[in-house]
C-alpha cells in the first residue's frame, strides 16, 4: 500500500508542481546571494530590456491551470503567463480545453514559450527531476529526497488573521503551504477558492499562509490587505511582505506562487499560476501517509484569530460596481460581498434586494436567487445584467416579474478560446480553428466577467480573467471575443487575432470597467493603470486614451499619481469609468480618488479626494472606490472598502456626500456564529471517575473546570471555548433542557482554571443520580507565540450522587495538558 501511495505521489506531483535537487539547493543559494545584496531591482531590469523583446513577449495564459501574473523580475515588465508548465514541450506551447484535452499554439509563440519554460525551470527548478521512486524490493523511501530546510518567516512588515507572528517551529507536524500573491491579481483571485477547499479537505493536516508581496504601493498598506482579506473572505494567516523580503528569501517570481513546506520543517515541491484543488488535493493524499504512518504528523486542530471574527455588521458590504437609472430614478448597487443587488431610489429609499444573500447560482424569484461576488450590470428597459464575477456567469433579472436568469457561462472558471474543435485535428495534431471564436452562451465557462456595457442591440463584457473584451448579441444566440489576443499587456492594435495570443494584435491587462459615448467602448484596463477605448467598428484598433501603451517596456509596473496631459497622465489600477456629458470620470482605485478625463484633449485631473484612505466628506476621502455612474448631474460612487455609495454633486463644486439607506439591513445568511474547536466528541478519550457525592447549591450543580498547561503555554482569550454535558435517561435530577447541546464558556481571560457553569435541578429536587459525559473544547498557545493556537479537548464520565449532607458544593473536573505537547 505504501508503495502504491507513493508512486500516485511521483505522478500527481511531477505533473503540477516542480521539485528535484536543481529548485531546492537554488533556494538556499538564491538566500545566500540576497543577504550578500547580489540581484537588481525589478522596476530596473523590467525597464532596461530593448523595445524589441517585448515584440513577441512570453505566451499569454490561455486559461489552463496555471496562469499566472506578470512576473516581477521578467525580460521585459510584461506579462510572463502560460499555461500549464509541465505543458511546454520541445514542439510548441499547450492548451488546455475545458475537458483537459490540449492544443497546440503556432510555432511561432511556442519558441516563445519554451524558452520562457525553460528560463523559469533553470531558475525555480527541473521539472524532470523526480523523487525518489523505491523498486519493489526495498523498503519506501523518503518521498521527497532533495528536500532543504524552509527559510524563516522573518523580516514582514505585519501579520493579518493571527494574533501574532508565527514561526515555522510551531507548526511542525503540519504540511505548510505558501500562497505568494498579490490582492490586484486576477490569477490569484482564482487560486483562493481553491485554496479554501483545500483547507476544507485537510483541515488538521495543513495550514496555509498568505504571503502577500504587493505590486502596487497601495498594496504595501496594511490596512488594505487587512481589508482584501476581509473582501475575499480569506481564512488563513496572511503576512505583508511589503519589502519583498520573503519574496526574495523564498525565489518567487510571478504571482501566484506556492511553495509546500512538509511536517519536517523542509521545502518540498513549489509551482506557480491557478493550480487546481484537484492536483493539490492529489498531491496532499498522496504525501500524508508517509508522515503518517511515522508519526510526524500532528493532526491537532489549530485556530487563527481571523479578522472576521472582529468585523461588525453593515448594511452594504464592500459594494463593487453602481448602476445610475436616470429615467426610473433608480440606483443599482452590487451588495458584492452580501451576494446580492440593491436597487434604491436616489435619495437612498431602499425599493428592492435580489438575491438571499448566500453565496451560490441558483436562479428564481428575487427571495431565492443567488449570486456570488457579482460585480458590473446594465439595464435595458426593465431588464437588468448582472456580471455574476466568482459564478463566472452573466445573469439577467427581470425587474417586472421578478426573476433571475443565467444566461451565459457554465458555472465553471473558462479556461480555454471558445470555438475550437477539439474532435478534428490537422497533421500535427493541432485542433480545428475556427473562423470566429465564438460559442453557445450556456454551453461556453466565462472567466472572471467584472464589467457590461450595452451598445445598439449587443452586450458588451469585460472579461478580466482572459484579459479581453467578449461581447453576446441580446437575442442570447452566442457569446464571443471581440478584442483582445489574450496576452495581458497594454497593447494597441487590431481587435482579434487569427490564433490564440498572436502577436500584432491588442492586448489587455485585467479589464474592470466599461462605458461609452456612443462612438468607443471606453474601459478601465486596471493592471496596466490605463484607461483604453475600444472601436464598435470591427475594422477598426484598441487605442489607449491614457496610459502606458506608450512604453517601450515595463507597462505593467508603470503608475503612479500624476495629472496632465498625455502621456504623463499615471492612474494606480482604477476599476470604474463613467462617461456623462462629454468626460469621462474614473475611479483611480489604487489613489483613492475621483478623476476627469476629457478624451479630446486627452487631459485628467483630480476632481475629489485626497489620495489619503479614509471616509469622510469634507475634506472627500475615499478608500478604494471601484465602482462609478453618472445620472441628475451627480456621480455615485461604490466606495467599495469603506461599505458604502458616496455621491458627488457636480452642480454644487463637487460636494461629496454619503447616500444613507435606512431600511437596509445586512442579508440573515450572513449572520453565522462561530464554532469552538470541535463538536465531533464521540472519540474524545473519557477520564472515567468513582462516585462524586454533591451538596447541590441554589438548586443547581455547580460545574468547575481546572485545566493545567504546559510550562510556558496560555489559554487564547479571544479564541472560543466550549463545553458539553449530557446524560443517561430521560429522568433524573437535572434539568434535561439545554443538556446534550455544545454551550459556549464565558471569556477566559487568559486563565487556565476555574471556568464555571451552572446546571440547574429539576424544582425541588436535592437527592438523586445521575452519570454525567461531560466534555470542554479550549485553545491555548505558547507565551510569546500567540499567532498559532492549538485546540485541545478533555472528557470525563462521571457518576454523580446529589445529597444535601454531603462535603462537596461543586463538582471540580481536572485535566493536565502533558508538559511535552508541542
């Protein structure tokens, strides 16, 4: 069985993840040459590449499993994504379709990629390199033969969802998996949910750490990345590596990266992009039994003080997009991380809410439907679309008879062009191309759809995960690509390739926000910090209205806050644009403000905010507004990390203002109480006790729990503590109500003794027997070591005698925490 388990281990992981003497010994070199202050700065080797590396440019993600964000020391500043490493052979670059299946992209781009492949395997790794693999006479080996031990995780700047820095030393016993990321990334956005279901499916066997190296210096705050964490609902210790200092001591080089640290303390395998819970969860099952089997993994629960626990209740919760309707006097608000739409009046009188608010795809009436993270809409008439972002779908809501409709994607992340025939290959294997890259629109994945725009009789979506513009005629008969070549870059020039990622063509960096005047499909291209137009003739070419398409290299890292003109203009990733009487208004996200763009001149200039995060009115100060609409002569802007829609009123010097919504109240699902440790006590090991004789006191047992730490160890206070009593038979002195059912502990105080509880006797009882289970779930951590805490568990069964002469008023339950735990 061993045997068998570890050879699924060399095939699962060989696959996804690189390993093998080349990556490892690289790390400890790669730290070794930092700390002796070797290696350039990677805004200066981004910039000092010639115009013509970036020509050809390394392969665009073509939605496989592991695309990935631009990497930070790449040849030129742009982006550095594939797909699938393991992908790249010596015959050109793969892609994946929705099945799994591949397809080869021309010769050209596969050169490309290969020598991108083989520069970041000479740097991070040989992906051939495979562990050791026992004959079937020998006894297993260790599955990973080149591991070395993992760096420290020393030199952050802070820790979020953790009550304190964690060293590595604490979590052995445990697997370790590093998620380097950045929160603008669209890359990383996909990996999160899949991360979250690999908690879910190895919750005592591994602990996941966020190690957040920012891109933009908006990012380097740590009370912004406190607040992504909050937005993407992440439950895992994250650190801000502000200074890059993990980066580095670690080698990432794009973002996501991940890197696996084993029970041992030791670098095990390491790969980069949207790697799936499928392949991580193969990897884990495979790995765990060798751990297992030797004792070195340690499955006690552990918690983290997150920073949901200490998020209040609002009534809008980090809102993304706003939809003005100034015929109806209507504003559409999406409640993004409530799951659902608002739809006020414009004085903030609260008219409906479309969705329960949990998170999910089911479609109905406005009382069932649901959504998860949706993001831009637009309104036709009385039918309204919704970008239904983390579902990847497009939903349609009509407002009359109050129903939700999925009308296109399938549910699941695209990872792939639409239209290619994979059933007919030519000689080479190559699967058919199609004339248009077009396809049904409820059998078509979206990816990542964050913004609409409704132009004539087609719908028109900014599609950030591919990094493209897609567009589906109203009528719903397809959905297809209308500009973009799928590299993420800022690139001006014809709107659709032939093949997939052929140069020549436009390219986009994450688009977000869409508008027009009529004439250009404006959009706000936020990892490039530019704002783009886009032609509604098919004939015609993306050009950049302000930004960085200018430069020769290094677009993606190029931003900054400057007003002007031309190409001295710098955003700092913006979200929104609203075009509304001859400007163009831009939520500049990153700067914490509200800018206007006049696209004749090609000027911008700051129309309100301070550039400094907060709220307040007066003077404006916004935190990352991302979602902007114009109707009445005034702005509303989704003020999206400050929960709430400011609005900006053109005709009186641009007062700011925050829209009040009285009747509106958070969704009833989000009202989730926290669990202790555990409620699965059924194989908790019971201390068995003799006969407990109780004097009962005021009609109740008086319950006392005296816990004994290890030397050097605490209780978490902030952390919850449980208990549970229950007994024999339906008859006897206690009162049966509440016995049976977990019960939460007052707060500890840091105290290891004396927690009290009262269990009240039947009226007028004082005699009688009853046998108690009694169980207490706690955590407690290491003195000078509170990020990581422990869960531990006592049980007893005792048989209680309740005699008025007897010694005892209190029944005192001990239990001794051995000094060696870890």
């Amino acid at each position: 069985m061993q045997r068998k388990q570890k050879l699924i281990c060399d095939r699962s992981a060989t696959r996804f993840w690189q390993w093998g003497r080349a990556v490892l010994t690289l790390l400890a070199m790669m730290s070794l040459a930092i700390a002796c202050g070797c290696g350039a700065s990677t805004e200066q080797e981004a910039l000092a590449q010639e115009p013509s590396a970036r020509a050809s440019g390394s392969a665009a993600e073509d939605g496989g499993a592991a695309g990935t964000e631009a990497d930070r020391s790449g040849s030129d500043g742009t982006a550095n994504r594939r797909g699938e490493k393991d992908s790249v052979q010596s015959n050109g670059a793969q892609l994946q379709d929705e099945s799994g299946s591949r397809e080869t992209v021309p010769d050209d781009q596969a050169d490309e990629d290969s020598k991108s492949g083989d520069a970041e395997r000479t740097s991070s790794g040989n992906a051939d390199v495979k562990p050791n693999v026992p004959s079937e006479e020998s006894e297993p080996e260790h599955p990973f033969p080149n591991r070395v031990p993992a760096p420290p995780l020393l030199g952050a700047v802070d820790w979020i969802n953790t009550a304190g820095p964690i060293d590595l030393r604490e979590l052995r016993g445990k697997f370790v998996l590093l998620d380097f990321w950045t929160y603008c990334c669209i890359n990383c956005m996909h990996l999160l949910p899949e991360l979250k279901k690999l908690e879910r499916a190895f919750p005592n066997e591994l602990v996941v750490i966020g190690i957040h190296s920012a891109k933009f210096e908006t990012e380097e705050d740590t009370q912004n990345i406190r607040a992504a964490v909050l937005r993407y609902e992440i439950e895992h210790p994250v650190v801000n590596d502000a200074k890059h200092v993990l980066w580095n001591r670690y080698g990432a080089r794009s973002w996501p990266t991940l890197i696996v640290i084993d029970p041992e303390g030791n670098v095990v395998a390491r790969d980069s992009g949207e790697v799936p819970f499928e392949a991580m969860k193969a990897f884990f099952d495979a790995a765990i039994p060798y751990y297992r089997a030797r004792g070195l993994l340690d499955e006690t629960p552990i918690r983290f003080d997150l920073e949901r626990y200490r998020a209040g209740a609002t009534p809008l919760r980090f809102p993304g997009k706003v939809l003005a309707d100034e015929k109806g006097g209507r504003l559409f608000i999406a409640d993004s991380n409530h799951n659902r739409i608002v739809v006020t009046r414009f004085d903030g009188t609260l008219v409906e809410v479309i969705g329960q608010g949990a998170i999910g795809r089911n479609d109905g009436d406005f009382e069932t439907a649901q959504f998860n993270k949706p993001q831009g809409m637009c309104l036709r008439e009385e039918t309204l679309y919704v970008a239904d972002t983390e579902n990847h779908l497009l939903r349609k809501v009509d407002l009359r008879n109050r129903r939700v409709t999925t009308i296109a994607g399938t549910g699941r992340q695209g990872r792939g062009w639409p239209g290619i025939d994979f059933d007919q290959r030519d000689a080479v294997g190559r699967p058919k191309m199609p004339d248009r890259w077009a396809g049904p629109p409820l059998r078509t994945a979206l990816n990542s759809p964050w913004d609409l725009w409704i132009h004539g009789t087609t719908l028109y979506i900014a599609m950030a995960g591919p990094h493209q513009i897609w567009a589906m005629p109203l009528d719903e008969s397809e959905v297809f690509i209308y500009a973009g070549n799928g590299r993420e870059d800022i690139v001006d020039g014809p709107l659709v390739p032939h093949e997939p990622y052929e140069a020549g063509y436009a390219s986009f960096a994450q688009p977000s926000g869409l508008t027009s005047d009529g004439q250009w499909l404006y959009v706000a291209d936020s990892e490039g910090s530019s704002i783009r137009r886009v032609p509604f003739e098919p004939d015609g070419e993306v050009d950049t209205l302000l930004g960085t398409a200018h430069l020769p290299a290094g677009r993606l890292f190029t931003f900054g806050d400057v007003d002007g003109e031309g190409s001295e203009v710098r955003f700092q990733h913006p979200l929104g644009v609203a075009y509304y009487k001859g400007c163009l208004y831009v939520a500049d996200t990153y700067n914490n403000k509200i800018k206007v763009v006049d696209p004749e001149a090609r000027t911008a200039k700051t129309l309100v905010g301070t550039g400094e995060a907060g709220l307040s009115d007066d003077p404006p100060r916004f935190d990352e507004p991302a979602g902007i609409t114009a109707a009445g002569g005034k702005l509303y802007v989704a003020d999206t990390d400050n929960h709430r829609i400011r609005v900006i009123d053109l005709n009186d010097g641009n007062r700011v203002g925050t829209l009040d919504i009285p009747e509106l109240e958070p969704p009833r699902t989000m009202m989730v109480a926290e669990s202790g440790p555990t409620d699965a006590f059924s194989d908790v090991r019971r201390e068995k006790l003799a006969m407990q004789r109780i004097a009962p006191q005021h009609g109740s047992l008086r319950l006392r729990f005296e816990i004994e730490l290890p030397e050097g160890y605490k209780i978490n206070p902030d952390a919850p503590r449980v208990y549970r009593v229950s007994v024999e038979g339906e008859e006897g002195p206690l009162e049966r109500e509440g016995l049976g059912k977990l019960q939460s502990l007052p707060p500890a105080d840091g105290k290891a003794s004396g927690w009290v509880v009262q269990l009240p006797l039947r009226s007028g009882v004082t005699t009688g027997n009853e046998v108690l289970d009694v169980v207490v779930g706690f955590y407690y951590c290491k003195t000078g070591a509170e990020g990581v805490c422990k869960a531990a568990t006592a049980a007893w069964t005792v048989p209680v005698a309740f005699a008025p002469d007897a010694r005892a008023d209190n029944l005192v339950l001990r239990y001794r925490l051995p000094q060696s735990s870890p």
